[in-house]
C-alpha cells in the first residue's frame, strides 16, 4: 500500500485559533517535513469555503498551493481531491497544471472531480448544474487536458466546453501527461470516465461498497477496452491514532471541543460520525484495518489528520508504527 499526507489549509477549519501570518508557514513546514518521508504525496483539498459550515475562516486555495509547494518541496508528489472540473475553464486548468508539473519537475498528480459543495458554487457565481451536467463537464473537461499536455493543442467542441486549437505550452515532463486520479463513486457517469482516462481511482472515504464499485469499474474497462488492473485503487480516511485507547479517546474529545464552537449541534454530530468511521484507534488496530482494505484492493491510502497543524504526534505515529507494517 502507499500513503499519502493531507496538508492542513483551512478548508476543514484545520487552521482556527492559528494567526494568519503564521498559517502558511505552518503548511510549509508540514510540507517540507513530508518530503522527508515516508509518505509519498502531499494533498489539498478543493474548495473555496469551509467546511461542513462556510464561516469567516483561512481557506487556502488548492492551485495557489500547489504551485508554492512545487518551488518548495524537492521530493514528495503533490496532489489534489478533487479538483472540481466546474469551477475553473479546463484548457485554463490544463495550462495551469503543466507549468506547475514543470516546476516541480514532474512530480504533480491531478485529482478531478464533478464537484458537490452546492453554497460554494452559487456563492461563487457558477450556479449549480445537475448532477448527469456536471458529469459531463468533468469527461469533456478531461478530454481536453489529454489533448493539451500530449500534443499541446487541443479542439473540441461540446456541448459545456469549447476551445479550438488551444496551444499549451510547456508540456508535462511525465510521459503521457500528469496522472490523472478521477473522484467519486457513481457508478454511470464518473466511474466510465475513470475506467477511460483514470491511472488512480478514489471512491471516497469509506470502505463500505468498495468491492462493488470496483467490480462496475472492471466492467467500465472491460467495456472500454482498457486495463482494469492497471488503475490503482484509493480511499481517503481521516486518521485518529494513539498509542493506547485512551489516547484515542482523549484526541476524540479534543475533535469535538475543537468543533463545537464553530458548528452547530445539527451538522456537528454527523460531521463527528465521518470521522468516527474513519481509521479510529491504536496503531495495531489501524493496521489490522488497512491489511483488510489492502486485501479488498486498495492500493493507495490518503490520511487526513485534523489535528495537524497543532499536533504531529499522530502523524508521526502513523509513520513509524503503521506504514512499515503496509510496505514491508
């Protein structure tokens, strides 16, 4: 199995009570201290306000981030999920990603997505298309990208995005263009566009349903005619880890003291229940969890760990007492 590492950025209020100033500087150093090792990316999240109630809060914009950290990490991968396909014009985005790709010398990865916040959509002014629409975008959206960072140039006219002739230049110096990590689990839509262009899945954070939606997605490459074992599998988890069962409960308690102010009661308790069913418990239990979901076929694990900004004894914990249990 590989890892990758959340860097805090607001977006899950995973910066309250910290000065702005010294915000970016404490996402800098957690960057720079992962490009040590052991894992192997580095992630943000995608959106514009926070989350699971948008409030007057940091909420560090995900491609401003990956250009910093391509001119200042030297090892680790960088990544995103998911980009939302909808909030930025695709061949833009192509463009974007490639000069960063350079920058970083060959080290991004691109997560897109269809895109799910609906308040941050219409507060943003991009209204909120359906669902089949918003779909739609994303596979037209990734249609694009391939043409520009292949051939550097790319026309196509459909029905949500038109560009004709569009030049980008640099090109990615991956071979075949970044990789491409397509998110979400519906299974008509999205996972036929992640059985067409995808190397990396991510259904979501949740092992529940994994076997199923990677059986459609077999069946989306059988029908597509590409390699179903060639793309790798990934889940995100939000981690809460202690070297004994109190300290997990006591880091619990400290989540839901964290939140409180912020939240309320309503949003609060199912919030608080994404991350109890998320990786909970002492190293020994988190790894019996993970060869469980390394047996059903995850290959590529993302951790999410609240309390990173303040604290990286969980992190550090997970590095020494879990990873080398999954990569030996």
């Amino acid at each position: 199995m590989r890892f990758g590492l959340f860097v805090p950025q607001g977006i899950n209020l995973d910066l309250v009570g910290i000065p702005v100033p010294e915000q970016w500087k404490l996402m800098l150093d957690l960057a720079q201290a992962a490009d040590a090792g052991p894992f192997e990316s580095i992630w943000v999240f995608d959106h514009f306000h926070t989350i699971p109630e948008p409030i007057d809060e940091s909420a560090f914009e995900a491609w401003s981030v990956m250009a910093a950290l391509a001119a200042s990490t030297s090892r680790v991968r960088l990544g995103q999920l998911c980009t939302c396909m909808g909030y930025r014009n695709p061949a833009y985005l192509a463009k974007a990603a490639a000069c960063i790709d350079v920058i970083s010398g060959g080290r991004l990865e691109m997560g897109v997505g269809g895109g799910w916040y609906e308040h941050e959509w219409r507060a943003y002014g991009y209204g909120f298309p359906g669902v089949a629409d918003r779909l739609d975008m994303l596979d037209e959206g990734v249609q694009i990208m391939r043409q520009l960072w292949t051939t550097g140039r790319a026309t196509l006219a459909g029905k949500h995005y038109q560009v004709d002739g569009a030049i980008s230049r640099p090109l990615p110096l991956q071979d075949g263009g970044i990789p491409l990590w397509i998110g979400g689990s519906g299974e008509k839509k999205t996972l036929r566009t992640a059985a067409k262009y995808a190397r990396y899945t991510n259904f979501g954070a949740t092992l529940d349903g994994f076997a199923r939606k990677s059986q459609v997605l077999a069946e989306h490459c059988k029908d597509v005619g590409t390699d179903f074992a060639a793309i790798v599998r990934s889940m995100v988890a939000t981690v809460v880890i202690g070297e004994t069962e109190k300290d997990v409960a006591d880091k619990m308690a400290w989540m839901r003291a964290h939140y409180e102010p912020h939240v309320p009661p309503e949003t609060l308790e199912p919030y608080l229940r994404i991350f109890e069913d998320g990786l909970v418990g002492t190293p020994e239990q988190i790894v019996e969890r993970l060869t469980a979901a390394d047996q059903l076929g995850v290959g590529y694990l993302i951790g999410h760990f609240i309390d990173a900004a303040y604290d990286r004894s969980s992190i550090d914990l997970f590095a020494s007492k879990v990873i080398p249990e999954l990569t030996r």
